[in-house]
C-alpha cells in the first residue's frame, strides 16, 4: 500500500525512479552504518557487499559485476529475473497464506525445492534447475500466487482499507514529521530519501495519528475509527483487464475462454 498507493499518489516525481528492492538496499547501508559493521572484518569483500546489493535488487545481467560467470546461479536465489521462483515468494507466499488462513494444499512444499535443486548449465549459463518430475509443485506454487492474489491482496475488503489508510496518510503528511539522520524534520512522503526516518514508519503511526490533537488530524481519526468499527468504503463495481489481443488468443491455465466468451 505504501509501495503502490500512498507514494504515487503523493510523490509522481518518484513514479519511474523508485521502488522497495532500492529501499532495502538503501537500509542494509544504513544499517551497516549505525551499527558500525565492518562486513571486512566478517571475511567479506567489496565486491560480495556489491553481489548483496545486486541480489537484492535483481540487477539486469549485462549490469551485474558482484558474481562471475562460475557462480551466476546465485542471482536466481532471491530475487529471479527469469522465472520469479526465489526464497522471496517462498517466503512471503506461506507466510501470508498461513497467517490469513488461506490453505495451500500439501504439494506446494518448500522443502522439495530445497531437496531437488540443482546447479545446471543451461545455454552455456549456470542456473538453478529443477528435475521435471517437480513441474507440477512448480505450478501448484504459482496458482497459490494467484490464489493469494484473488483472495487477499485484491480482496475488496483488503482493498477498502487500503484506500482508506492511504486517505489516513495522505491527510497527515502535510503535518506529520519524522527526525531524519542529521536531526531535521521530513514528512512521511520524504522519509524514503532518508533511511534513519524510513525506519521510523510502522504501525505505531496509527496510534500517533489517534493521540493527536490538532484539529488537522481530526479527519484522518475519523477515518481510522471508521476501520476499527468496520464502516468501510463500499466497493461500487468491478472490472476485468485484459490485453488488446486477447480475444484472439485462449488462456488454458485458467478457463480456456476467450476474452469475447467471458464477455
């Protein structure tokens, strides 16, 4: 929400130029900094701190300088460019499910692909590969995506309070600051330039934005009561995207109708 919804809406000069992988990278410096953590004392390179960065990211391959050709496979791991199967989703994907309540069937399991991963060289490259009986937990993995998809990350629930916490934001930013790492105040739409700031943006802002008393935070509380009482906002309709051409093609992963059939 904050990533997608409450940044667009409050800063389009970031719209192309910013995104969370360059967050995270951006709070493993800070982090290394105000812990006085020397990765040279822990056996470790400039060049494996730059493979950090450029795995976290997902650095194009023509960019990539942390990683020789002998250990590419190490880019697939967290974040995968070619197929997006990465200990990030595997991550995210059960935790969400479990922590919703969403049941994730017993062939989506992780520890298969641990199990049956294998360093492989493929066109020349070295990638991590997997043998073709474990195709199908490949699939089951990706419809579970979509399922997470469809029954809560666009929930319209989800979605109606997410519409209604960035309304929360966007009413507050004017008039709520953050100490950023040279002690001056930012606001909340700036604090992303700033990871001393940045890290200061969890769900305590809430209760901050609830023990206010400046009649400008009057609305936003009001919004925030409205979400514990469940008065949320009404979804008014629905639509269904797709590509231009879709008509003339069929999806068999999902129910082989045309876009014209749907219709």
């Amino acid at each position: 929400m904050f990533d997608g919804v409450f940044i667009p809406s409050v800063r389009p000069d970031l719209k192309d130029s910013w995104h969370h992988e360059q967050a995270s990278i951006d709070m493993f410096e800070y982090l290394l900094n105000v812990n006085h953590i020397n990765l040279r004392e822990y056996g470790l390179s400039a060049q494996d701190e730059t493979f950090i960065k450029e795995a976290i990211l997902g650095t194009p391959k023509s960019e990539r300088t942390g990683r020789g050709a002998d250990k590419v496979f190490m880019y697939d791991i967290v974040n995968n460019l070619d197929s997006g199967l990465d200990v990030d989703k595997l991550d995210y994907f059960h935790r969400d499910a479990k922590m919703c309540g969403v049941g994730i069937g017993g062939d989506c399991d992780i520890q298969r692909f641990f199990h049956h991963a294998r360093v492989c060289e493929v066109e020349g490259e070295l990638r991590i590969c997997y043998p073709h009986k474990e195709a199908q937990s490949i699939m089951d993995l990706f419809a579970l995506r979509f399922k997470l998809h469809s029954k809560i990350y666009t929930h319209k629930v989800v979605k109606s309070v997410e519409f209604m916490l960035t309304d929360v934001l966007n009413l507050v930013n004017p008039y709520l600051s953050f100490l950023d790492s040279n002690g001056n105040s930012v606001r909340m739409s700036h604090a992303l330039h700033d990871m001393a700031a940045y890290s200061q943006l969890n769900d305590s802002i809430k209760t901050h934005i609830m023990l206010q008393r400046d009649p400008h935070f009057d609305q936003a509380k009001a919004i925030l009561d409205r979400i514990a009482e469940r008065k949320l906002y009404r979804c008014v309709g629905r639509t269904l995207l797709v590509d231009h051409d879709c008509k003339q093609r069929r999806c068999p992963a999902w129910c082989g109708k045309t876009a014209d059939e749907i219709r």
